[in-house]
C-alpha cells in the first residue's frame, strides 16, 4: 500500500464503523480491580477506559464487620470522588477473611453483615458491591445474602466473581446480578507440568480455558450477556520447562512465581523479542527462556491475548470484561496510555474492531 494512501482508507474505515463502534463501546462492561494508592495513584488511575473500577481486598472482620483503617477509608474516598468525575462506577470489593463470607451468611450473623456493609458503602458513596465468595461457598446463603443487599439498598450494583462451581449457579441466577465475571485466570495450579494462566481455548481438565468455564455456566442457564471475561494482569513463572506441557513446577528462582505485568516487561533477561510466543492453538502468551539456568516458561496475558479475548467476547455475545488488576500493569515512569498498555490494549480493541492498531508488548 503507498504510504499516501493508507491515512484515506483508516478515515473511510472508522467513518464507516463509527456506528458501531459506539455501541459497542456502550453495551460491554469493562470493570477493572484495584487496591492500594501505594502501587498506583488514585490521580493515575485509567477511568476513562472502564465502566466499572472495583475497590479490592475488603473482608469482614471475626464479628462479621467490615474494618476500620483510616489510610483504606481515605483511599476509599479519593476513588470514589476521582471515578465519579470521570463518570465511573465505583464498586466495594467483598472477599473472605476474618470469620469468612461462610460465617458471617449464618443466620445469627447476615443482617449484622449486610449492615456493616450497606453502612460503609453508604459512607463513602460507593455505586456498588462486588461479591467474592471463593472459601466453601454455599448457593442459598449467597442468594439470601443478594437478596438482603438489594432490600437494603436496591440502587446499588451487585457484580460477583466465580470459577465453575455448583454453588454458584444459584446467585449467578439472580436476577439482581449485574455481572457474573468469570475468572478465568490461575488455572495453571499443577506440581508436574507447565501450564497456562490464562489460555482461552481448551478442552478439558489439562487444558483449562476460559471458553471452558463460560461454556460451564451457559449450560447450567446462565445468559451469555450476563457473563464477563476475567483477565489476569500477571503472570506464572515454572522451571525447568521452556514451553507448555513440558514437565516442570512454579519456578521462585530470581523472584516470586507470580509475576505483575509490569515486573515482567522490566525485566531485561526474560523480557526480550526472542522470548515471545504466542499460541495459537490455546490463545495465550508467553515467554520461553532459555538464556538462564534453568529454562523458564512464564505464561502471562499481554495485548495480543486481550485482542483475542475481545474476539471471544464478540463471538460469544458475553457482557464484558473483567481484569485483575490495574497496579499490576502500571508503568509509573512513562507518559500517557503508555503507562497502561493492557488497558490501552483493551479499549483499542473494543473501540476499533474494523482495524489493526498498534497495541503491542512495551520494547
């Protein structure tokens, strides 16, 4: 193509596909996780290219209470006044801890639960609670406790985050469920074998997949527009293996076995052009490292995987998109959306599907 001519056709392309982009961009759901102004500031945060931003790592206590800290309530008030100037939903993120979410659905504990909750919601203008019951959870207390919450404060958002589980059919139902994110990330637990992450085609229980587990819950009744894609914004580290299915454990050899995107595209030895790969059989990424003693395999999620999940999102007819989580990506020396390169990634391809844009791996 002469360089002359190509600017005409991307004009006439996104001329053409400006309808569409619209909606397109206005009908799926990005929601994004993030926990802490001490690895990404509330001013850097990416509102722009999410719906929904989810304030993460919130777990009531032992009486079933949520905790007091007054650097997280600060951090809870800098976010929710920072996302709804920028027009973003801002969610409250409950995860098990203390007595767990199990306990604290007990008859004798839910409404002293449900308060706590609705009052700190209330007091630091949250839209929303994200619920992240992972520990033993138990399909009619979950729904009782949706129930509750909605009584108690019908306006909010109710989003919940799963992995293939029986008890979660029943509140993944719920017709006060805005999102069902599945997560489809750690799925490379195994003490033998290298394996993905995060790949989104697979067949089975070797070969975990996103397409799989969305596969799980459309089967059992759950609208595909009701379901999200969960991404991880890390990565996994095995050794003595350079490439998937090769024998191989979690590597700590030079650092922790997960490793944040951003760590990772910093890293002068394993991040290197000569490392990436991409499979297209499973669609997923990762580095093989055989530069150092022993051989790495690091699978993580990087632009040209989000690209593909948004294919897989299109071609699905599912709600949206979730990842987990924004400070695992950012980079806080650069300038612009080059500080966010999977969120840019993301938006790029969701706002432009007729054309190819530039989303790759920072050098």
């Amino acid at each position: 193509m002469a360089p002359s001519s190509w600017p005409w056709r991307v004009v006439l392309a996104l001329c053409v596909a400006a309808p569409l982009l619209r909606s397109q961009i206005g009908t799926h759901w990005r929601t994004a996780f993030w926990s802490a102004p001490t690895l990404e500031p509330v001013s850097d945060i990416p509102f722009s290219k999410y719906t929904h931003v989810i304030y993460w790592g919130n777990r009531p206590q032992t009486d079933c209470t949520l905790a007091v800290n007054s650097a997280r309530d600060a951090a809870a008030h800098d976010l929710t006044a920072a996302g709804h100037a920028a027009g973003t939903k801002i969610l409250l993120h409950i995860g098990d801890g203390g007595a767990g979410i199990e306990g604290c659905t007990e008859q004798s504990n839910i409404d002293r639960f449900v308060a706590s909750i609705v009052q700190y919601v209330t007091a630091h203008g949250f839209d929303g609670i994200d619920l992240d019951w992972e520990l033993n959870p138990i399909g009619t207390r979950y729904s009782n406790l949706i129930d509750k919450l909605h009584v108690a404060r019908p306006e909010l958002v109710l989003t919940m985050d799963v992995n293939p589980s029986d008890e979660f059919v029943l509140p993944a139902s719920h017709p006060n469920i805005a999102q069902v994110n599945v997560m489809c990330y750690d799925m490379d637990t195994s003490v033998t074998m290298a394996r993905y992450n995060s790949a989104l085609i697979g067949d089975g229980p070797v070969h975990k997949s996103c397409a799989l587990y969305l596969n799980w819950f459309e089967k059992r009744g759950i609208p595909p527009g009701k379901l999200g894609i969960g991404l991880p914004f890390y990565g996994r580290r095995f050794s003595p293996a350079a490439g998937p299915w090769e024998l191989g454990t979690f590597s700590p050899t030079g650092g922790r076995v997960t490793v944040y995107y951003n760590e990772l595209v910093s890293d002068p030895i394993r991040w290197r052009e000569s490392n990436k790969r991409w499979d297209e059989t499973f669609q997923a990424q990762y580095l093989s490292v055989t530069s150092i003693t022993p051989n790495e395999f690091v699978s993580y999620t990087g632009p040209e995987q989000i690209r593909a999940a948004v294919e897989l999102l299109r071609s699905g007819g599912y709600g949206g998109v979730m990842v987990f989580a924004l400070e695992y990506e950012y980079l806080a020396g650069r300038d612009g959306d080059s500080r966010y390169p999977l969120s840019s990634a993301l938006w790029n391809a969701l706002r432009y599907p007729l054309l190819t844009i530039d989303t790759n791996d920072p050098k």
